[in-house]
C-alpha cells in the first residue's frame, strides 16, 4: 500500500499517476479502478478491491481520503492492513486536520509514504529549475525568477509554463528573456502584482491592475488571499526587525523579495498591519458572497489599504 499526503494537490496526483504507470509496467494487465474517498461505501470497496473478468490484478486508487465517512473507515484500515497479493492500493490524503486520525493509521500500515508539502516561496526556483531539467532543458535563477514573478506561487501553473517553454524551445537553456517574451503580459495581472503595488501605497497602478487582473479570470479571491500573504510577510519582518535583520526563509518570502519587503515595510506598523488584515477578511467574506459587487469591494478595500498605510508613522 502506498499512501501519497500533503496539500500540494498538483504534485499528489502527479505522484499518484506515475505509481499508476508504475504498477502497470509490473502487470500490464492490471487493472485502474478509482474512488474518491466521499463516495466509498461497502460494495464501492468490494468491487475496488477485487479483480474482474478481463484481469487477474487491480490497481485501486483511493483519492481524497480524508473525506471517507468515519462508519466506512474500520473496514478501509482493515482492508488497508491486509492489501491481497493481487492488489496494488494507493491512497492519498491531503494531510489536513480533517481526517488526521484516518491518515495516521493508514501512515503506520503503508509500505511506502511520500509526502507533499506545500512548497514555500523560496523553494519555487529549484522547482521551476528542476522541471526544465526533467524536460532536458536548462533553465537559469533568473529565468526562474522571472517566471515566478509572472504567474505566482500556484505549482500547476508553474510545471505547465515550463512544458511550454521546453516544447516551444529548439535551444538547450530556457533563459529569462524568452520567459519575458512569453509571460511578461502575465505579471501585470497576477494577484501578486496587485498586491506589490496596493501595499507600497501605489492606488492608481493596484486598481489598474487590479481591474486587468479580473477581466483576465485571476479569481477575486486571489487577490485577498494575495495581500493577506503580504501582509503577514510584512509583519513577520516587523516583528524580527526589531531585534536583527530577517531572512527570507523567517518570513516565508522569495530571497529576492527581502528587500521589496523591507521597502513596504517601512510604511507600516504592526498596528497598521493588523488594521489592513482585519480588512482584507472583511473584503474576503465580502467576495465570497455578503458583497452585490465584488469587483467594487476589492476597489474599496485597495483604497482603505491606503489610508491605513497613509496613518501609520513612517519610519526614518
């Protein structure tokens, strides 16, 4: 049995797809059956567990287990505990706190465990970096650099960027003026981008932006979830500031952001800071429903950033 946990959804189902690939190369005529872990009831498990007609091995995969109802789950372990000789079981869990009793029985009966954090800032460059190098392309810091910057932290959007510049690249390296080329249109509607210009005290760019943003299909919720990340960088640097100069790993940020955030920091406080989170959630809930016009509630929530900033005692 192999179990596949953590958050990051994209490199799980990788995962899970190349255990697939693999268990077919040992039995091509194995075969898939899927489940999510929502819709498991006792026959959905018989018939995943079992062989059918036209084979004599059964991958079953079992996805999302953390939703499986707590009466299926007894029968799941035990099923779990005593996988038959002709069955490869892979299950993955999203390692949150739903489930967490499920996901640490089922850790302690797995013959292989692979685990999938979420990747921090800091480590999206050898991410990126590592793709191209799958591909057989090399691709550089700043290449890497500048492809974060153009479409942000999200993994999936990261590996398909890289399989389009590998296929659309008769060179061996990837630099960073074909990613410009390709993706430099990107990074003025990221959420990202709206959130730099917002919180450094640039309304007018933060709302063009913003207004870009939207009308290209970033989602509003990317944005708040955008400053609120800021935000929270910010005042990890306040805090640590006060004492010594941070690194970026403390903060949870890029190293080549430390100093674009020491910059905006300077504007604000931790007061001021837990001022502008208080009304980025506020502006969340608002988008999410409570709002008749979500594209005005980030506008206005834009604006307030600014006054907040703006009342806050700049640093000398």
């Amino acid at each position: 049995m192999t179990l596949i946990t953590g958050p990051e959804q994209f490199l799980a189902e990788r995962e899970l797809a190349r255990r697939i690939a693999q268990a077919q190369e040992e039995n091509p005529e194995a075969g898939v059956r899927t489940t999510l872990g929502a819709d498991l009831v006792p026959t959905v498990l018989d018939e995943i567990f079992g062989t059918d007609l036209f084979s004599s091995a059964t991958i079953a995969c079992i996805t999302d287990a953390e939703k499986t109802p707590s009466d299926i789950q007894p029968r799941l372990l035990k099923l779990a505990g005593d996988v038959p000789e002709n069955v490869a079981l892979i299950i993955t869990h999203s390692a949150g706190n739903t489930g967490k009793a499920l996901l640490d029985k089922l850790a302690s009966l797995a013959t292989i465990v692979i685990n999938n954090p979420v990747l921090k800032p800091a480590s999206l460059v050898n991410f990126v970096i590592q793709e191209a190098r799958v591909g057989g392309k090399k691709l550089d810091m700043n290449a890497a650099r500048s492809l974060i910057d153009a479409l942000g932290y999200d993994t999936r959007s990261l590996a398909a960027a890289v399989t389009q510049l590998i296929a659309d690249s008769d060179k061996d390296s990837i630099s960073a003026g074909m990613v410009n080329q390709y993706f430099a249109g990107r990074a003025t509607v990221t959420s990202y981008k709206v959130s730099d210009d917002a919180l450094a005290g640039r309304v007018g760019e933060a709302i063009f932006k913003l207004r870009w943003a939207l009308s290209t299909g970033v989602a509003h919720t990317q944005i708040t979830s955008a400053l609120a990340g800021s935000l929270r960088q910010m005042g990890m640097y306040l805090a640590i500031s006060a004492q010594r100069q941070p690194t970026a790993a403390e903060i949870g940020a890029p190293s080549w952001k430390l100093k674009e955030i020491a910059a905006s920091s300077a504007s604000w406080t931790q007061i001021s800071i837990a001022r502008a989170i208080r009304a980025v959630s506020l502006a969340d809930a608002q988008i999410k429903g409570a709002a008749r016009d979500p594209d005005f509630a980030l506008e206005h929530l834009i604006i307030k950033l600014s006054h907040i900033r703006r009342s806050a005692p700049h640093k000398h």
